[in-house]
C-alpha cells in the first residue's frame, strides 16, 4: 500500500527518484560524512538520558557547534553561515 502512495507521487512529478548504478556511493557521501561527524564529535560523547534530550542535544549542537562555529574544508574553511552568506552578498550583487 505504500509502495502505490509512492507511486502515485512520482506519475504526478511532484518527485523525481534518484538513483544511481549499484556500489555507486557518491549519492550518500555527504549524508554519510555528516551522521559520522554527528556520531563522533557529539553523539558519543554524550551520557544519552531520555530521547528528548538526545533530540534536543542534537538540535543544540547541529545549531549552535556544526552550522555556526565549525570550518567545513569542501566549503573553504567556513563555516556553513559564513559560507551561506558569502553567497546571499553575491546574489543579491
């Protein structure tokens, strides 16, 4: 049954499936690169209590630590706001 949802979506082009041939990894490796950073640099070190303040936490460090504070090599060595708005300065120029 959910399979026909799924289906029906794509025959109304609201979504476009996207695969590549299999052993094909470059469709996950940002993916991939971002849960592994999240897992060693936050999750691990954590003393998880409750599912809410695994969420919360989460939240917290994608926010505060992964978005505003840490340098991304692919971007440059910016951050992912610093990044995002040298590029809003460009468009808008």
């Amino acid at each position: 049954m959910k399979n026909n949802g799924i289906r029906a979506i794509r025959t109304k082009k609201l979504v476009i499936r996207s695969m590549s041939r299999k052993g094909n990894c470059w469709d996950n490796a940002v993916a991939e690169s971002f849960f592994k950073t999240l897992k060693v640099e936050h999750v691990y070190r954590q003393h998880i209590q409750t599912k809410q303040q695994t969420e919360i936490g989460i939240f917290q460090w994608i926010e505060t630590w992964y978005n505003r504070q840490r340098r991304h090599s692919a971007l440059g060595k910016l951050t992912i706001c610093e990044f995002n708005n040298l590029n809003n300065i460009k468009n808008v120029a």
